[in-house]
C-alpha cells in the first residue's frame, strides 16, 4: 500500500475511533464534604486527650486571626445525636464563639469512640506547642488502646523512632506508678531511667527537681549516683547533699581509666596476637603494675 494511503487511513481510523468518556471528577464521600454548620450545634469532646489548649492570649491571636481571614481550615466533627461533637479543631471553635460566627465550615465523620480517640490523640502529637507531659500521655493512651499490637507498629504510625516509643511509654508507668507530679518533665524521667531501683531513682528526681539541677548537669549527677557505693548513694540523694571538689576529681580521674581500660579491653586479638613473646611479658607486667596501684586506693577507700 502507498505511503499516502496508509497514512490517510490512519487519519480515516483516528476520526472514527469512539469518543473517549470524559475525565470524571474526583467523588467525595458524602461525609468529607466541607459543610456550614451552625456554632451552638457543636459540641466540644468530653475525652479530649488534650486538657490544657493554650493560654486565653493564643485562642484571642487566633480569633483576630479568624475575624480578618475567616476560618480558613475546617474543624472535623462527627454526628451525636442532635449535635455535632468536636474530632479536630476545639481551638478554632472556641475562637470562633469569640468572634460571634453564627456557622462556620465542618466536615463530618463517621467514626466510633475508639477511633475518635486516636484521631484526637494523633491530631495533638502534631502540635507544635504540645508539652513533654502531653506528648506522653498521648502515646501512652494510643498504645493501651490496644489498635496497635506491637510498638513498632504505633512507631510507624506516628513518624517516631521505636526507641522514642519505648521512652515515653515508660516514663508515663514510672510517672503512674511513683504518681509524679505533672511539672517532671518526661525529659528527666528519661535521664534517670539507668537508676533500677525505683526508691532511689524517686527520689534523685525529687532532689533534681527541689535544687533545680541544670539540665546538662543531670546525666552525670545520675552516673555519679550509679557508681558510688551504697551508704554513699543514699547520702547523695539526701536533700542539699552535694559531691564535693576532691570527689569530683577522682570521680573524672575514674571514669578516664575506665575509658582506657574499656579501649584496651576490647583490643582485637589479632593485634594482640602478632605481638612477640617478649613484648607479651612487658605489657603483662605494666599491667600488674597497674593492678597493683588500683589495689591500693581500693585500700584506702
């Protein structure tokens, strides 16, 4: 067949080829749709995991925010009986009472309680004002909520490292089972986590806490702690007790020995191995020498 003929017959077939169905607009579940809903319909969650929403000052911020621009973002609700109850956006709908809005835009949710729960507690860890104590308790509250099965799974969820996971689930059982007070921060609870006997880790928090110990400081006040002998621990922790300059020094003199001494510990034998017999006894015996040393301040302590 000529050229021009297989290309006009290509055109004949494009021309007569069926209409293609036009693009269909995306469907939005009737429940996502922005509807106007009217403000004394809504209702605000009676479990809001999140207690405290910010001082009075930041809700005025927003409600001038709200009068100039209006409610750009809508709140997320879900159907309760004759009303509307709050899943995202109680601070919005509290500043928007302030301006006087009679309606403002919601979308609606079907969702049970389990799962209002989670949302509301993943919606919080996403706040940037949230506090250490609210961040704890709201993974604490997702992890017995029992949706998630392993902690890797919750870790997942929430963007987190596992490890982060297993810090702030922790720190809220030790905060439930000594019933501390909302003021220690997570943060400390994490840095005396080493501590095993629980007694004593309560109450370094509560000496840390009353003498107001520098944060960067709290980590080697909880090593100190963990390498002085008993009696000393307890006297320690003792209110106003402090560890003294002559102490400070040998402590720091310890810890570099022990750092030394882990480095030569840990020698890979295949150093150790190409060494020859003679330069095999000298180290032996600077190490006796060493050992010897150690023997006499374990002596005089």
């Amino acid at each position: 067949m000529p050229k021009h003929e297989r290309k006009r017959g290509g055109r004949e077939r494009e021309r007569h080829k069926p209409d293609s169905p036009p693009p269909q607009p995306d469907i939005v579940p009737e429940f996502e749709k922005i509807t106007e809903l009217e403000l004394d319909r809504i209702v605000p969650n009676p479990d809001q995991p999140r207690k405290d929403l910010g001082d009075s000052g930041k809700i005025d911020e927003l409600a001038r925010s709200i009068q100039k621009e209006g409610l750009i973002q809508p709140i997320i609700v879900r159907k309760k009986l004759n009303k509307y109850e709050i899943v995202v956006g109680e601070r919005r709908w509290r500043a928007c009472k302030i301006v006087g809005l009679d309606k403002i835009p919601a979308i609606v949710r079907d969702i049970n309680d389990q799962h209002l729960l989670i949302q509301s507690l993943i919606e919080n860890l996403h706040r940037k004002d949230l506090t250490s104590v609210e961040r704890e308790n709201a993974v604490y509250d997702l992890w017995k909520s029992e949706r998630y099965s392993k902690k890797r799974e919750l870790a997942n969820a929430l963007g987190y490292h596992e490890s982060s996971i297993n810090t702030l689930i922790e720190a809220k059982e030790f905060r439930e089972k000594k019933t501390l007070a909302a003021k220690v921060s997570t943060k400390l609870i994490t840095q005396t986590q080493s501590i095993e006997d629980d007694d004593l880790r309560e109450k370094i928090i509560e000496k840390i806490q009353e003498e107001k110990v520098p944060s960067h400081e709290v980590r080697q006040f909880v090593r100190d702690i963990r390498k002085a002998k008993p009696h000393k621990r307890e006297e320690l922790v003792r209110p106003g007790s402090k560890i003294n300059e002559e102490e400070k020094i040998i402590m720091d003199r310890v810890r570099r020995l022990e750092k030394s001494v882990d480095q030569f510990v840990w020698i890979d034998i295949k150093i150790l191995g190409s060494l020859s017999t003679e330069q095999k006894e000298q180290i032996k015996a600077k190490l006796g020498s060493i050992a010897e040393k150690l023997d006499e301040v374990m002596k005089k302590l």
